[in-house]
C-alpha cells in the first residue's frame, strides 16, 4: 500500500537528505501570476541584454504543468558547492598581478549539471519504487523553469536583493534543482524575507548591475559579461570594473551577512582545483588545448576558449592597474 500523502512528502525529504541535498521542500504545481507579470516587464525592459534565449518558451516558464503532463508538485532542492579555499582564492579580485584570477566558486570544480542530475534522478527512483507509476522530469538548468521562484515557495530560503537564494542555515552558496512529478504531496510554505534594511550587496556591486532590490541588470553584471556575452566589444567603462574576475563573480555574495553560516559541500567532485589558481600572465600562456583539458567537465567551458581569453587580457590590464582590495575599502 503506497503511504499517504504527508507520510510520503517526510518520507521523501528523508531520503533526499540522505542522498546529501542540504535542503528540500514542495510547492503546488501552477500557473505562477505575480512572476509572469515581473519577467515580462523585465524582458520588455531588455533587462537581460542579448540573452535571447530567455525570450523563449515564455509559457513553461510559468507553468510547470505544461513541462510534465500531468504535474502536481514541483520538488525543490539545494546542495552545497560551498568551498573555504574557492572563497579566499577570490578574495583578491582587486589584487595585484601576483594573486590568482578570480573563478566564481560554483564554477571551480565538476560540473554541477551531471552531479545534481544523478542525485535527482536517484531521488526520483526512490519516489518510483514508493509510489508506483510516477511521471515526471529533473531538472537542473536544463529547461525554462524558474528555480529560485519554486525554490522560495517550497521554503528553502527567500530571494535576496542580489537575486541569489538565501536560506538562513546555510546561506547562498547551494545549487538548486527540481523534480516536477504528477504525485499530490504536501507543500510548505515560504519564509520571510530576512535581508530587511542591509544594501552590502548593492553597496558592493562594482557596476551597480542591482538597480533596484532584487533586480539586477545584466548589462552591467560582470557574470554576463564574462560568461554569456560573445566578443570583445565590452564597454571599456564595464571591464576596467572586472577586476581580476575572468569567469562569473561572487561579489554580491562574499558580502553577504548570512554566507557565514555556509556549509561546506561534502561532495568531492565540488572540491576546488589548485590548478586553476593562476595570475592572469599565468593563464595568458595556456592554449586551446590545456584550456580543453583543464575544463572539459567544468562549467567555464561555457565561455568557450576565446571568451576565456578575452577575460584574462582585461584581468591582466586590471591587475597591471591593481586598486585596493574590497577588504580594505568595506
């Protein structure tokens, strides 16, 4: 006999603590209102500069329901990448040329598509052999679905002024991933927006990319600019704020109050790599091939070699240029 369903729904968040997310919660599968309306005047906005592809698919971003026939729940999740090592590497993004570049941490080891994916659809498995005949689908990045709004109304943490998901026990530094599935369970509730009056995100911003709370503009966000952006027209007024980020940034969230309470990831395959920590003359000297090899199952392959380039000769002129480190001005 299949357990009911609020048995299930503890059941379930059981087995999804053993598998090692840090966090999971359920929300309703439905139409999301208030968020269609906010996404569209952001797009119209252009918001989100040449990302055409966010654009697309307008209707299965606010309605799981037409990703899995069928759906009932969407199951949200965290899991750690949070790295002490990765952290310090960064702290010196305005530095000198002898320090490392800077790599957002997320991006600093194993792809985390595969990794959640696997643990997802182990969870899924698990729900499978429980339940019986369940239809549904993992996602992790791969397909229109608003994670960090889902990941609210199950109550895993609230989106700050920086965007990021922010729970109280373990900050900002986890992945977020979802299993939509056609089986009633029992949802939770959202928490409280615990930022309250502190701006250290948008006081730190080095492009002021967060215009208004929980806004940002990927015009000036360095992440866009490193990662998803296409040639070397970056406006020079933009990149001589890149300090020594040559993929990503993590700014908004080093600053953040609650990232002291970020737990480290217990997944090895999160462990941040020595071998990427190099100065910018050090990664100016790499080729099309050690840029294949070092990151063939990593995030920053995304910038492809020639992005990746591009980055490191603007970190080169910035650290050449080097300013005070973010420490000594905060």
């Amino acid at each position: 006999m299949a357990p009911g369903t609020a048995e299930l729904t503890r059941a379930l968040k059981s087995e999804a603590n053993r598998l090692g997310f840090v966090a999971c919660g359920v929300s309703r599968a439905e139409f999301l209102n208030d968020e269609a309306r906010k996404l569209e005047l952001w797009l119209d906005q252009g918001r989100h500069a040449s990302m055409s592809w966010m654009e697309n698919h307008f209707d299965k971003r606010v309605d799981p329901r037409k990703l899995v026939d069928g759906a009932k729940s969407v199951i949200s999740v965290g899991y750690s990448y949070y790295s002490h090592e990765a952290d310090v590497s960064n702290s010196g993004w305005r530095g000198s040329d002898d320090g490392p570049c800077a790599i957002s941490m997320y991006a600093q080891n194993e792809d985390y598509h595969q990794v959640l994916k696997e643990k997802l659809w182990a969870l899924f498995e698990w729900m499978r052999t429980n339940v019986g005949d369940v239809q549904g689908r993992a996602f992790v990045d791969s397909a229109p679905v608003m994670d960090k709004v889902w990941a609210a109304r199950a109550g895993l943490g609230w989106i700050g002024k920086h965007t990021n998901l922010i729970s109280r026990d373990i900050g900002s530094y986890f992945f977020i991933g979802e299993l939509i599935v056609d089986v009633d369970l029992t949802p939770d509730s959202p928490i409280a927006d615990y930022c309250g009056t502190c701006t250290k995100c948008i006081d730190a911003c080095p492009t002021d990319a967060i215009y208004e709370s929980s806004i940002v503009d990927a015009s000036k966000c360095i992440s866009y600019w490193t990662i998803e952006h296409r040639g070397d027209d970056i406006p020079d007024a933009i990149a001589d704020l890149f300090g020594k980020w040559i993929f990503g940034c993590d700014i908004c969230q080093q600053v953040c109050p609650w990232n002291k309470f970020s737990e480290p990831s217990t997944e090895s395959r999160f462990g941040a790599r020595d071998e990427i920590r190099r100065s910018p003359h050090k990664w100016e000297e790499i080729d099309l091939e050690e840029f294949r090899t070092l990151f063939r199952r990593s995030p920053v392959k995304r910038t492809k070699f020639d992005g990746f380039m591009r980055n490191v000769r603007i970190a080169r002129a910035n650290s050449d240029t080097a300013t005070p480190s973010r420490e000594e001005e905060l």
